[in-house]
C-alpha cells in the first residue's frame, strides 16, 4: 500500500494515525482517540448428553470498531474438547496427556461499533468430582476505555 503525499509534518502524523490507529478528527478540529470497549455480553455453559457447551458473545462499543478481536477460553483442568469453530485452537498439549488443552483462542477479526461476535464450544466434563470453573478473556488492538468488563467466569454445571 502506498502512503499518500503530505504537505507538512501535521498531516503526516495524520495519516500514520488513520493507517494504524490512534487519534481522529472529529471534523470539528477537535481530537478523539479510537477506543473500542471490547467485553463479554454473555457466557453460558450447559451440559449436554456429550458434554458441555459453551456459548460466548462478544460485543464492542465506543464508537469505533474493535480490531484484531481475540478470545481466550480458559479450560479448567481435565475438560477435552470435542468442538471449535473456525478461527479457534486449542493449545498445544503435553506428549504424555494428548487429551489435556488448557485454553482456546478464537480469532474473532474486526468487531464493528456496537456489533458483536459468538463463539460455540464444546467441552468434555471433567472427570474430577470437585467444583470446575471455565473463564473467558476478550481483548483487541484498538485501546479499551473498560478492560474490566472483558473477563467472565462460571462453574460448571
């Protein structure tokens, strides 16, 4: 992509912030910096005959679209996977304990102002009898004005 020609070191500063983020004119002279507040709307996990399902929805708002999106599923110990959309992994596990992933990611791409995006995992129970939490992290690259409402925990059914 090629940069477009600038008359001065103002408009230079700009363009790098419309190309990677940062800083816009409002139109108006004055300036707002992009900010997307990423968080978890919903979390539900039930279990099925199979296993459990897990069900994230994701949802952005501030005005600015959230980019490069990223879901964390946080397994809690013992729980296999039985099904990931496209775009999520599981974490590499151990040699010895194949069935063992301890998170998924799910790359969730761009997320529009005020849009949203859902995740449908599902999960093994534990074979342990004690309490299991599964826990969920969204961030993005573009800054987040409330990083506190991106993190949700539940246990397991």
């Amino acid at each position: 992509m090629a940069l477009p020609r600038v008359p001065n070191r103002n408009a230079l500063l700009l363009v790098v912030a419309a190309l990677v983020g940062g800083a816009r004119d409002t139109g108006a002279g004055q300036r707002l910096t992009w900010q997307a507040d990423v968080q978890i709307r919903t979390l539900e996990i039930t279990r099925a005959r199979s296993g459990i399902s897990v069900r994230v929805v994701v949802y952005t708002e501030h005005d600015d679209e959230a980019r490069d999106a990223r879901l964390l599923i946080l397994l809690p110990v013992g729980a296999g996977i039985q099904k990931l959309l496209a775009g999520c992994t599981a974490s590499s596990a151990p040699s010895m304990m194949p069935s063992l992933r301890a998170t998924v990611t799910c790359e969730l791409g761009s997320i529009a102002d005020r849009g949203f995006h859902e995740v449908l995992v599902a999960i093994t129970a534990p074979s342990s009898t004690a309490t299991s939490r599964l826990a969920v992290f969204a961030y993005s690259a573009t800054p987040d004005p409330q990083p506190g409402n991106n993190y949700a925990e539940r246990i397991l059914p």
